[in-house]
C-alpha cells in the first residue's frame, strides 16, 4: 500500500502539488476561523436556573425552591444529571446535559419545563436562567478610574451607562458589575410612632408600594380636543416618599414621615473590591458566550470602551483589571516563533550534512502543511486553539522534523547508491 503511494506521488507530482496547496489553503482559513483562547474550555454542558427569594433560610429555600425544580427539570431528554445547591436567599440548580448536545438547545429544553415548574413555587418567587456562558467565560476585568467620585455615583454609572453598553458587542453573554454602592432608598421606622399610630409594617410596604407607580385614565373631550389623562406617581426624591400618606388617625394622614426617616444608602454588601491595597473601586467582568473566539471579543469590547469613553464624566476613565488576551498573544508568538526556529535548524543541519537544497526545500514545504493541517482537524472537531492543543502543535514539530531529516536522508542515500550502481554497469573497470 504504502509503496503503492509513493509510486503513485512520484509519477503525478502536479496531483501532489496541487493537494499541497489545497490543504495550506484550507489550513490557513482554519487558523482564521478557529477561536483562540488562553486556556480549553473543560467546563460541563451546563444550564444554571437561579431562583432568589430573599430572607429565607437555605433550608426553606432547600424544601420550597430547590426540591420542587430539581424533581420536576428530570424529564428533560438528554440530561446527565442534576445538582441543586441551596443559599441563604438564593437557588442554584445546574443541568448538566451530554456533551454533544446544543448549548441552546438546552436551555430552550429547560426554558420550557420552567413554565410549568414555577407554578408550584411560592408566590413571586420566578426562576431564571444564567447566563449562556461557562466557567472560563471571565475574558476580561475592567474598573473606572474616579478620583473623587462617590463610590454610589460610580457604581449607578457603571450599571445604568457603562453595563449597558458593552452587552451590545457580540460574543458577550453578561457584563457583571462588582464593587461600590447600589444605591436605594431606605426607610428606617420608629416602632413607638407606629404603635401609637397604629401603624403596620406591611400597611406601610403596601402604601409605598402602591404610591410609586403612574396609573392611567379615560379620554376626555374639550372644545373639540382630547386629552388623556393620568395619574403621574414615580418616586422621584426623598421628599416624594416621606409624603406619602398611609392611613387615617383621628382624620388626620399619617404621613411616612411622621412615623421614620428616609434616607438615600447603599444595599447590603457581602464584599469589597480593592485595587493594590489603594482604595475600593467599581467595575466589571465581561462573560464571553459559549463557544465564542476570546480574542476577537476581548478586542470588541476594547473598541466599544474607547467608544463609552467618550461619554463619560470629566475625569473618568477605563483600567484594566485582567486581559487575557496578553496570554492569548504570548501562546501564539511562542508557537510561531517555535515553528521558525524548527525550520532554520532543520534547513541548516540539512544543508551541512548533505550539501543538497532541495533536500532542505522539501522539508520547509512539509512542517507548514503539517501545522496546517493540524488546525483543519481542530475547526473540524471544534476545538480551540489555546494553550494545550497549540504547545502540541509545537511539540509535534520536533516530531514532523526529525521524520522528515530520516526519510529525505534515506531517499538521498537510496538514489545516490542506485546512480553509483548505473554508473558502474555502464563504465565497467
């Protein structure tokens, strides 16, 4: 078989040629369509259902949350299994699907049996899923540099300005926010004032609640115009929410203010983030969507910050915090400068030891068409070129070389001894 083939190249050298430069063809669209990236994605073919029912113990939250959606999220074909983790105030279940299954078709199985899991959760209490991204999906960390500005400002700008604008750039599953103060209004109640009011918590939740919201009304004609009327409610200030009257004493309101204090804070933090030790800053984490080429959507998301920049209050500015496309790069001028090295070694041991160039050419054609080809097998079985498979390639260039210096040193002796033998049979001494 194998002489077959030999004979075969050697008598259609054009056919040889020509699948040679197919191949460096297909290999080079390969390298540009293949997604690059620092580490392999080995995380599970998973979908997470996050549930959050705040003030509630894990157990609750285990008995009324966690157990009625892991028992009814089993039917769903394809699964491996299912773990569901229970927190204070939140749900975690992860369906872990087989390997070759569609990441979205997936979560469109999971969509679908949520509808009818919810109905036998509490009241308001809606599941929802994460993000379609995976463990190693953190490309990139950024922070706003803000001397001066209050640590709420800065995170309202981030989640009202900066968040939404980077969501936009393809490949992007979730832009994350961390640090800083999200800001709310906070009512602080005197339990004496509400006994003597004979006021109740929940009267009071009920009355700010239904307080903060614009209703609609009926049209109204007038000298042949029509107008619409509504009810305009939005909170929009403290002053709005301390007059808010929740019931009657003695036909007297009783306002919000006559039974607490408003107060604009922070929500409750269960961390911080600190730069070098400098000081609490606010930023956040771009989540790359599964299967998405890392590189060219950290370089997205850099084109799009220069872009968010530019509307930015005077002095703000982006730093980052993590880019791993630094490591990207590094990986791939390693294995590029690995190659090159390969080659000028193998083409100068070629020419000392055997004085014949053409010898050295052939072996300079096959170490790229290899590299080539290498990469045709990674786009086709959808594997990225990162770390581990791009240090095999280098270290399968040793291999490709030392084949190559082995067989074109055995063709060069094999033909030489056959014209040494010609030559004697036609010169005999």
């Amino acid at each position: 078989m194998v002489e077959k083939l030999v004979s075969f190249s050697l008598k259609n050298r054009f056919v040889v040629l020509l699948v040679s430069v197919c191949l460096f063809t297909w290999g080079v669209y390969s390298v540009q369509q293949n997604p690059i990236d620092a580490i392999p994605d080995l995380s599970e073919n998973q979908v997470i259902v996050f549930t959050e029912w705040m003030g509630r113990s894990p157990q609750v939250i285990e008995a009324q949350v966690t157990y009625p959606l892991v028992s009814n999220l089993q039917g769903i074909p394809k699964v491996k299994n299912i773990r569901g983790a229970s927190m204070f105030g939140m749900s975690f279940v992860y369906i872990v699907f087989e390997d070759n299954v569609d990441i979205y078709w997936a979560r469109t199985r999971v969509l679908e049996r949520l509808n009818y899991a919810q109905r036998l959760l509490p009241q308001n209490v809606v599941p929802t899923l994460g993000p379609d991204g995976t463990g190693v999906g953190h490309v990139f960390w950024y922070h706003l540099d803000a001397n001066g500005m209050d640590l709420g400002e800065q995170r309202a700008l981030q989640d009202w300005y900066v968040k939404f604008a980077l969501q936009t750039v393809p490949g992007v599953a979730e832009v994350a926010s961390f640090g800083g103060f999200e800001k709310q209004y906070q009512l602080v109640l005197d339990p004496l004032k509400m006994q003597y009011y004979k006021v109740s918590m929940m009267e009071v939740m009920n009355a700010v609640k239904a307080n903060n919201n614009d209703v609609g009304g009926r049209k109204f004609e007038m000298s042949d115009m029509s107008y619409i009327i509504r009810g305009l409610g939005y909170i929009k200030n403290i002053k709005d929410v301390e007059e808010i009257a929740i019931k009657n004493y003695n036909s007297i309101p009783v306002r919000v203010k006559d039974i607490g204090s408003i107060q604009m804070g922070g929500d409750l933090r269960l961390g911080i983030f600190d730069e070098d030790g400098k000081g609490e800053v606010v930023g956040g984490i771009v989540v790359m969507r599964y299967g998405e080429n890392a590189d060219k959507v950290i370089k997205a998301v850099k084109t799009k910050m220069k872009e968010v920049e530019k509307g930015l209050p005077e002095g703000v500015t982006f730093k980052t915090s993590y880019d791993r496309s630094e490591l990207i790069e590094k990986a791939i001028t390693s294995v590029k400068g690995t190659l090159m090295e390969e080659m000028i070694a193998v083409s100068i041991v070629v020419l000392l030891f055997l004085f014949h160039w053409r010898s050295a050419l052939i072996i300079l054609i096959q170490i790229p068409i290899s590299v080539a080809v290498a990469f045709i097998f990674l786009q086709a079985f959808g594997i990225s070129s990162n770390i581990m498979s791009l240090t095999g390639i280098a270290l399968a260039i040793g291999v490709l070389v030392d084949d190559g210096i082995v067989m074109v040193e055995n063709a060069y002796r094999t033909i030489s001894e056959k014209q040494e033998e010609m030559d004697n049979n036609q010169h005999p001494i």
